[in-house]
C-alpha cells in the first residue's frame, strides 16, 4: 500500500481511530491489523518516539527519517553559522532530548511492537497493564490510559476551532 516515495502530506488517508490493548509479559501489544502495514518499512520496522510523559508515537521510518532529517539540517545550519553560539544550553539539551528520543523497533507478526526499557518507563506501563492505541491523524500514539483521558479532557473542548481552522 505504500510506496518508496511514502508522505502522509500525499495521501488522503489519516491514522484515526482508538483501540483498547493490553501488554503481555514480554512488553508486547498488537497494532491494528490495517496500521501494521501502512507503519513499516520492506524491514518491517517503525519508529518509537517519545512525545509526552504517558505517550510514544509510531512512525513509518520513511516519513520520521525525512521529518528529522530536516529539522536536525536547519538546526545543524544554524549551529555552523554561529547564530547559536549564545544558546549552547538549549543546543545540548536539544541534543540530549534527540538522543534518547526515538527507536527504530520490528513490528512482529500479528502487528506486535515490543516496546523498549526506557519507553516503558515513559508510557508508565507494566506487564499486563493497558494501553490506548490511538490515531494521531499524521502518526498513531500509543497512550497510558489515565494520561490520554487526562489529554483528551483538556483538548477536546477546543476540537471544533481547531477543525475549522484547519479546514479553512
């Protein structure tokens, strides 16, 4: 369904949806079957980033390589043209954040994605516990529970401004 070329801006199809999974012993959840496809690589890989305490998003490496790619160039660029040099603070801690923020992993059969040690900990997950699979429209989140109704809570008030500033 995805070619090399692959750009969410160029399809019309958005990831939306929320699913209801568990974790197994071994760290491991389902995607749903549609998804697990449409978010790997010939590798059948995706990558895991961390976006908020209680939150990773997935990604097809194609679209996460090409988004960092970009950003890392326009920061790299600033950095060699000196307009940095009296931010070096925010330019390790951007560097910190970068490091420790995404992991390529395989999605296994069935749409199985293990998450990682350090992931765990930011998803605030345990064997067993469970988890939200939801479409974040460019990429899908995988959410805590507790902190996705805590999320949504704050944020859908304001769905109908931002659909409408958005379509307009």
């Amino acid at each position: 369904m995805l070619s090399d070329g692959y750009s969410m801006a160029e399809t019309s199809e958005l990831f939306l949806g929320e699913w209801a999974r568990s974790l197994d012993e071994r760290f491991r959840f389902s995607l749903p079957a549609e998804w697990a496809e449409e978010l790997s690589d010939d590798s059948n890989e995706c990558v895991l980033a961390k976006e908020q305490p209680g939150c990773v998003s997935i990604w097809h490496p194609q679209e996460w390589d090409k988004w960092l790619r970009e950003g890392v160039s326009l920061v790299t660029g600033k950095i060699r043209s000196g307009r940095l040099g009296g931010r070096i603070d925010k330019v390790q801690m951007f560097g910190r954040l970068l490091s420790t923020r995404h992991k390529t992993v395989p999605i296994a059969g069935r749409g199985r994605i293990a998450v990682p040690d350090s992931f765990r900990t930011f998803l605030e997950v345990e064997p067993a516990g469970e988890l939200l699979v939801v479409g974040a429209a460019v990429c899908v989140e995988v959410w805590n529970p507790s902190r996705w109704s805590e999320h949504i809570g704050e944020h859908m008030p304001e769905f109908r401004s931002l659909f409408d500033e958005l379509a307009d």
